[in-house]
C-alpha cells in the first residue's frame, strides 16, 4: 500500500469541520489506500458492494452501537437503499463517528445534496 500522508491529512482536517468526508474521483484512482490507511484499529471497512452490507446496516442505530471503531469508511456508498438514513444515524451528535465516503466521481447519494461541478 502507497502511503498517502497528504490525502489522510486533508481527511483528518475535513472531520475537524464535518463528521462526514466524501472521497471521490475515477473508478480505481486509489480512492481506498488513504481510505485504509488509518489501520484496522481505527477503521470499520464496510464495502457497500455487497450484498451483506444491507444487512449490517438495516438497524443504522444497532451497527453503530456494535461498531468498535471511531471511523466507519463505507466504500461505494451510493449502492446501499437508503444511505442518507444511514449517514445521518453516524453523524449523530450523540454518538459521534468520522465517517468516510467514497466512490466514483459520477454517483449521487440518494437523499443527499449533489454539488453541482463548479
């Protein structure tokens, strides 16, 4: 794995603002090394490809509770049915996690603002 301190950095600097970052950028641009690179200690790696993921997450509530990890990355975000609900359940104030988002440039969270490119 490429260290990527700069990327991490930038990150760690989003979460002192907001406790949800967005990654994005073309498929296979190396969106998931800084994504990883805060170790397996600190990370929840949840790859929303799969079809088991819905499952970890159908009680947002319940998977944050059991999540043993400050940071929850979950990868290709935009495949989960309902990912707003489960985002804004992360975010809570009462039980703050960073959060880490990534997918490819061109995919729209449903329920979640899109940024026009400017």
């Amino acid at each position: 794995m490429i260290d990527r301190p700069f990327w991490r950095q930038r990150i760690e600097d989003a979460w002192r603002d907001v406790p949800i970052a967005w990654l994005c950028g073309m498929r296979r641009c190396g969106k998931t090394t800084p994504a990883r690179s805060f170790g397996p200690e600190r990370v929840t790696f949840v790859n929303c490809d799969l079809p088991s993921a819905e499952d970890m997450v159908r009680d947002p509530q319940v998977f944050f509770c059991n999540c043993a990890t400050p940071i929850v990355v979950f990868d290709e975000v935009h495949q989960l049915r309902d990912p707003a609900r489960v985002l804004k359940v992360g975010a809570a104030p009462e039980d703050p996690r960073h959060g880490l988002l990534h997918g490819g440039g061109d995919e729209e969270v449903p329920g979640c603002p899109h940024r026009p490119e400017a």
